[in-house]
C-alpha cells in the first residue's frame, strides 16, 4: 500500500449533485464532514462501488476501482472496502459471529472460526458469538457491523455515520473504542459524519462537504480554525464571524490592520488582501480573552473590545458568553470559558466587561463565497 | 372415500407448487425490486385470478385449450394430446388460477429486505447469487411457506376452473372437490359428508401450518 491511500474524485449533475475531490491517506482516519443532505453518504456509496457517478476516478493505492475516462468500473466485490452502514444493515437471519464470517469468502474455509473469534475479541464482542442481531443492543449491532467490515481485510474501511443510532453514554465509549482501534489498522479510514465534535475528536483530516463539493480538506485545526470561507466558518459552526475592512499591512510587524465597525484590530500579515477591501473575520470562541477587573495584564492592549454581556449560557463544564461590542452590537461576540471563570467574575446579563481577541488567531477571509473549481 | 379423487388433488397440488414456486419467487423477487413502468399492470395481471369468477378463467381457458384456437393447436402438439379434459390441461389451469396466491405473498417477503442488506453483502464480497442464495431467500422464507401452502390449498379446493377445463373424468380430473359435488348430485351425502370432512381439514391444518411456522420464524429474528 502507498502512502497515497484513497483517492477519490467523483462528479454528477443527478440525482445528488456532486463535484467532491480529496484524498484519503493510508492509516489515518479521515472525516467527511457537512450538513445532512450534502451527499456524504452518496460519495461513500461511490467508493463502495454501489453507485456510478457521471465522471469520475477512485483509486486505492496504486489499483484503480473506477475511472469514467477508461470505463474502468470494479464491482462492490472486487473492491475490498470494509463498510459499516449507518443502520449497520445486519444480516438479521445469521449470528454475530456468520455475519462476520460471512465477509470471508477471501479466506481458506478452516481458518474463518479462529479469524471470525479473533475479530469479535477485537470488537469486545466474546461470548456474544451465537446472538442473532435482534438479541442485541445497538453499540453491540455497531461492533459486529466493524469486525463484518474488517473480516473482508479491505484496502479501505468506510464508516458512514457510525455512531448515530446508538444513545449518547453508548456513543462515546464507541468512539473511544474506535479512537484505540485504529492504531492497530494500516488502512485509510473515511468516516461520515455530521457530529463536528466527532469529526474533531477523532479525525487526522477534515473533508468538508456541502452539496456534493468539497470546500476544504486539512488538520481539523487548520479547517476549524482558519476556514477558507465565510461559508466553510458556518459550515463548521463558528460563531464569531464579523466583517470589516483592511486598513494596511505592516510587513515588519507581520501585521494587518483591520477596520471592525470603527474600531482597529491587528491580525496576521495577509498582504493578498488589497487595502479598503472589504473582508471577513473569524476568531474562536475560546481565542476571547476575559479581562480580569483587578488584575490587569500585558494582554489587555491586544485588540481591546468593551461591552456588554447579553447572555450567558452554561453548558456542562464550559459556558457560553454572548457580549454586545459596544462599537458594533450586531453580531454579537461569543466567547466560551471554563464554568467556574463565569461563576468567579460573577458575568450576568447587563454587565459590562472587556476582552481581548488574540490576534494571532484573527483569521481573515474573503467577505464572498471563493469561486470553487 | 373416493380415495382416487384425493389422489389426484394431490397430485395437482404437488405439480403446481412445483412448477410455480420457481416462477413466483422470479416474479415475486422481480416485482418487489423493480420501480419500472408498467410494474402496476403487471401486478393486476397476476392478481386478476383472485377477483376474477374461476368459471370465467375456465372458459376463457377452455376456448384457448381447444383446437379452434392456434395457442391450442400448438398446445396439444407441444403435449402430445389436447389440454381440454386432461391432467395436463388441469395443471396449466391450476398455474393460472394460482399465480396471485404464489406471487403476492413472495413478493411481500422480498419487499421487506431492505437494499442495505444486499449492498451490505455486496460489500461483504458476496457475488448476486451468493446473495440471493444466503442472504435474500432465507428472509423470504415466510412468504415462500406461505406461498407453498396457499397454494396447495386453494389447488384441493378449486372447482369452477377444473370442471371448466377438466370437467369429471375419473382418474384424470376428478379432483376431491369435482368428487364432492359428484356425489352431492348422486345423493350420496355420506360420501359427500366424508369428502367434505376431508376437505375442511386439510384446509385448517395447511392455515395453522402456515401460521405456527410464520409465527416461529418471527420468534426467531425479533
């Protein structure tokens, strides 16, 4: 297996459009990300080979699956994917350990009970071998749909939105569970989901999709946080989105000044956008800094904003603070801080305060939608 | 007891589900998957036995069997001998009137198996027929159980179709229910009190047959 892993480019007008392109690469799991409807599911269906888009190429490795410029279309079979579906499409007639062994028509015949118990150890599934999937609880269907998934060996393992039928206690420690699982696995993992938590939490890369296109692909920090869109922002459901215009760059400092709604904020040095241009800003919610009433800091000088606190939401261990600038009430600036920081400077509604946006994590962005190819 | 005539029915019955399960299951499976034109005039075809009166199937059967007709011709050349008032020509018959019981309850089955379970095998590596073989036929078996038994049933049962195409030859068409309504006429009412105690329960054990088995085997996947 190279390092390329799987490559994918897929395109259709209908029935769900699509103009996806990214890569998978080997033994890192990869998140395709994005709103429902955005034709995740459907891309996963193309590398299965259960659908034929329009135009296309799929490769894994150095074999190629299907190319429209060569006709070149590999049936389901001959293309060695691992696919746990989304309802885990259980054979409901078979026991936990047939629907393993069922996948293992590559395999000499004596040696599928010792692979087919191997697996379900792998899973934690020992002892449940002789259940029929109505026997058992949907995490245990989960686990029994990935050892049906592995027992192919495939090139690939496609998980679509693995996780969503299984309650929230049960989601987590499958996550967990899939987090230790895919040291052990050399393949490319490509994982739909709509749970950006999820996607972030257990992905090396994102692919953000939405309706059919493939808007970015990176690190989930580098797609969180510096999104090449206003759109890919909103995609990745950032908060803290705000217009303005540039004001000049300082190439000495690596700066750019920004004009937010009269008020003056440096950011990192993008000398591509031109003077008086009108951009859009991103800063995370956890990049605002809190001042602190007694204890100044150094920090404080660091693009400054006053107002006043709208709303306050708590959210298990972290709390959401909605401020109202007073320069530019609308939008608001949203910061999230640890629950105990909300408590400790008493922050209510009607409150004033000041925080800092770090400037090194003010992300400039074109105000339009970039033209995608 | 006209133990011939029970004989016969059976024998009916047998060829019957023999040569139309094969073909239900194809059309049964055909019908559940396919999103084709003409899908809704295929099915009121097949279904058109259940609502039509059996003495019509037989007659229009009877005019098409019988040698006016070049479909009957070929028939009787095909057969060696002509279908009207034959065994040959009752099972033909039978075929036809039974289509909806066979179909119908085959094709339910298929539509209840989902196409994730057979992308789920496809991506499991297992070709069409290993598919079909493993995977869709052993969901389907409620309804092909169902089918074997409406089937054999409704063949016992029949009469306007046979006395239609069959008329009353001992031997060759004097199914158990022609027999019935033989001895009915000859006022031989003890006989006929036996056919039709014969009748009655072989009627109730192919249904409870029919619903312990459907019952075990959703007893087995819930």
């Amino acid at each position: 297996m190279t390092e390329i892993g799987l490559a994918v480019r897929v395109g259709q007008a209908a029935p769900i459009p699509l103009a996806a392109d990214f890569a998978c690469p080997s033994a890192a799991l990869t998140a395709l990300v994005g709103p429902s409807g955005g034709g995740k599911s459907t891309v996963l269906r193309a590398i299965a080979g259960l659908i034929a888009p329009m135009s296309g190429r799929i490769t894994s490795g150095s074999r190629v699956w299907y190319d429209t410029a060569t006709r070149l279309d590999l049936a389901p079979q001959a293309r060695r994917v691992g696919f746990v579906f989304q309802d885990y499409a259980l054979f409901p007639h078979l026991t936990a350990a047939e629907n393993v062994a069922i996948a293992m028509g590559h395999v000499p015949e004596g040696d599928r009970a010792a692979k087919t118990e191997a697996l379900l150890e792998l899973v934690h599934l020992t002892g449940l071998e002789g259940r029929r999937p109505a026997a058992l609880s949907g995490g245990q269907k989960q686990r029994v749909a990935l050892a049906r998934a592995l027992a192919r060996d495939p090139e690939v393992l496609l998980l679509d939105e693995p996780f969503s039928a299984v309650d929230q206690v049960t989601r987590r420690r499958l996550q967990q569970e899939l987090a230790a699982l895919r040291r052990r696995l050399a393949m490319p993992i490509l994982l739909v989901t709509h749970d950006l938590e999820e996607a972030a939490l257990l992905a090396d890369r994102l692919v953000v999709l939405h309706r059919g296109r493939t808007l970015q692909s990176g690190a989930p920090f580098e797609v969180l946080r510096r999104p090449v869109s206003v759109q890919v922002a909103r995609l990745m459901d950032q908060r803290n989105v705000f217009t303005a215009t540039i004001l000049g760059h300082d190439g000495a400092a690596r700066l750019t000044r920004v004009d937010w709604g009269g008020l003056v904020l440096e950011a990192p040095h993008r000398p591509e956008f031109a003077i008086g241009a009108k951009i859009a800003f991103l800063v995370p919610t956890a990049d605002v800094i809190l001042h602190v009433k007694d204890r100044p800091s150094r920090g404080e000088r660091e693009n400054p904003v006053s107002g006043a606190v709208a709303d306050v939401l708590r959210l298990g261990e972290f709390g959401r603070v909605v401020i109202r600038p007073d320069h530019a009430a609308d939008p608001p600036l949203v910061m999230t801080l640890p629950n105990h920081a909300i408590e400790r400077n008493a922050l209510a509604p009607g409150q004033r305060v000041s925080v800092s946006l770090l400037a090194a994590s003010l992300h400039l962005m074109p105000r339009e939608e970039e033209p995608q190819g | 007891m006209d133990w011939q005539a029970i004989g016969l029915s059976l024998q009916l019955a047998a060829w019957t589900a023999a040569l139309l399960l094969p073909l239900a299951i194809a059309l049964g499976r055909f019908l559940a998957r396919g999103r084709f034109p003409g899908r809704r005039l295929i099915e009121a075809v097949v279904a058109l036995p259940l609502v039509l009166p059996p003495t019509v199937l037989g007659f229009y059967l009877l005019t098409l069997f019988g040698d006016q007709s070049a479909v009957g011709r070929s028939l009787t050349a095909l057969f060696g001998k002509p279908l009207v008032f034959s065994f040959s020509g009752l099972v033909v018959a039978s075929l036809i009137a039974n289509l909806p019981f066979a179909v119908q309850p085959i094709q339910r089955a298929f539509e209840t198996i989902g196409r994730d379970l057979r992308e789920a095998a496809y991506t499991s590596g297992l070709g069409k027929w290993e598919t079909f073989r493993r995977i869709e036929l052993p969901l389907a078996w409620p309804g092909l159980v169902t089918a074997l038994v409406l089937v054999v049933a409704h063949t016992i049962g029949e009469f306007g179709v046979v006395l239609m195409v069959g008329g009353n030859i001992p031997g060759e068409t004097r199914t158990a229910a022609i027999a019935l309504y033989d001895r009915v006429q000859a006022l031989d009412d003890a006989a006929a009190g036996a056919m039709a105690a014969f009748l009655l329960t072989a009627s109730f054990l192919a249904i409870a047959a029919t619903f312990t088995l459907a019952g075990r085997e959703r007893g087995r996947r819930d």
